[in-house]
C-alpha cells in the first residue's frame, strides 16, 4: 500500500475535475417487517440517464481516487437536496482508499456543509475488484465502525464475495446477490442456500438484504423465511436525481399476504 497522498488538508489524487459528467440514481431497499423504506442506494448514472458502465468505463487508474471520492461527494449533495429522510447507501471502492480517517475527509466536509448525518451513511463494497491485501479492507472497515458509519457486503454470492471474506471482514449488512435470490419461490436448491445464508447471517449478527427482487412470488417466499429486506425492480427501479413513490400501500399489502 502506497503512502497517501493527503498534505496540509489536500490530496492531489482525489481533488480536481473529472474529464466527464455522471450523476446519480438512487434506489429504494425497504422493510417488510416495518413496511418501510429504510435506505436508498445511490448508483452512479450519465448525466442523461445513460448506464453505469457507459460511467465506469471512463474511470482509468489515475482517475480511480478522484472518481471514488466525487461519487460520495454527489450522492450527499443530491441525497440532501431530496430531502431524503432516510439512510443513503453509497458504494466505494476499497483499493481508493489508502488511509481510512484521510480519505473520509471529503464525506465528512460534505456532511457537514449539506447538514447531513453521518449516522445515515452506509458503505457498500465489493469483491468485483479483487483486494489482495484483504487486512487493509479489514482496517477501512473497523475504522468506518469507530467513526459511526455502517458497512455491507454487496453481491454475496457471487463473484469475490463469497464465505472466506467473513471469516476476517465484519461488515454489518450483507447484500445477497440476484443470482441467488432469482426463482427462488420455485428453486429447492436456491431455497436451501438462501435458509442457510439466513442462519449464518443469525448467527453473525449481519442484517441481510436480497436484492434483485422482481417478482412478488420472490419477495413473500423471501420475508417468510425471515428476509424481510428487500431491493429490486418489483418495488422500484433507480430513479435519476429522485426518490420512490409511496410504497407504504403495497409493502401493507404484502404484509398481510405474507402472514397467510
């Protein structure tokens, strides 16, 4: 791990301008058990509602830092002007972040100017990009705790995220990825992980959420077995520079279906 780059409050890796626009979506994860939502997740967009990746190509190496660090920066200033009443859900990436109290400095300014609680921030991260040293993921995230913030665990169950992380990482939420959740009102095999992954997330104190919910069949199968949170089309999609309409009716509605 290189020594990072922060002098006299400015770091030359994270600060400037980015060569092209994006912007956010943000999108709902609710809670049967209280038939609310709890958190938005904010996803990275073009400036005219283009995918992710037409985005994330752009990123090159020496970008890395300064995008990770504007995609925070965004998603508060945008979150705030919403007047999200809710927690926001933010993804990093672990390898942009070289020194954890250093590389929060922008959230916490952020935070501060836009008068957000920090207390409702979440950060989500994830094995797509390989970490190699799996200690320092370990350090960010003991850290983010200290400081007050909550951490999950994004696409468990597929890719890098998988079992070994959690014999050293203890994240507080664990996101369980679409390939899992996906049929699974039908699927036995799909059944009798999503139970297991329920009881070691009993087991560790991890708040589960499924994500990629699109049917209504999966979301009751999914709250009967005790995974009440919940992410996918079924109830929103990511919706530019904008917050979800009132769900309260339908998320009343399962909540009595899923007591039959």
């Amino acid at each position: 791990m290189k020594q990072c780059a922060r002098v006299d409050g400015h770091c030359g890796r994270c600060e400037g301008d980015l060569p092209f626009e994006f912007t956010m979506a943000f999108q709902p994860i609710i809670d049967l058990a209280s038939a609310r939502i709890t958190t938005y997740e904010a996803l990275v967009r073009g400036p005219n509602g283009e995918s992710a990746w037409s985005v994330l190509s752009q990123v090159t190496g020496e970008l890395l830092y300064r995008f990770d660090q504007a995609c925070r920066v965004r998603a508060i200033e945008m979150a705030s002007a919403l007047d999200m009443q809710e927690r926001l859900s933010i993804n990093f990436l672990p390898n942009a972040v070289y020194e954890p109290a250093a590389c929060i400095q922008a959230t916490l300014d952020v935070s501060r100017r836009v008068g957000w609680p920090t207390d409702r921030l979440v950060f989500e991260f994830t094995e797509t990009e390989r970490v190699t040293d799996q200690g320092h993921l370990k350090r960010i995230i003991d850290s983010y705790r200290m400081m007050g913030f909550t951490t999950a665990l994004d696409d468990f169950g597929n890719g890098y995220a998988n079992l070994d992380l959690l014999t050293e990482l203890e994240p507080d939420k664990l996101k369980i990825d679409r390939q899992l959740v996906m049929g699974c009102d039908q699927d036995r095999r799909r059944q009798a992980l999503l139970r297991a992954v329920h009881g070691l997330g009993s087991e560790l104190g991890l708040e589960l959420i499924a994500e990629g919910v699109e049917t209504r069949e999966e979301a009751l199968w999914l709250a009967r077995v005790g995974i009440t949170r919940q992410q996918g089309f079924y109830y929103a999609r990511p919706a530019i520079a904008a917050l979800a309409e009132d769900l309260e009716p339908r998320l009343r509605e399962l909540q009595r279906a899923m007591r039959e």
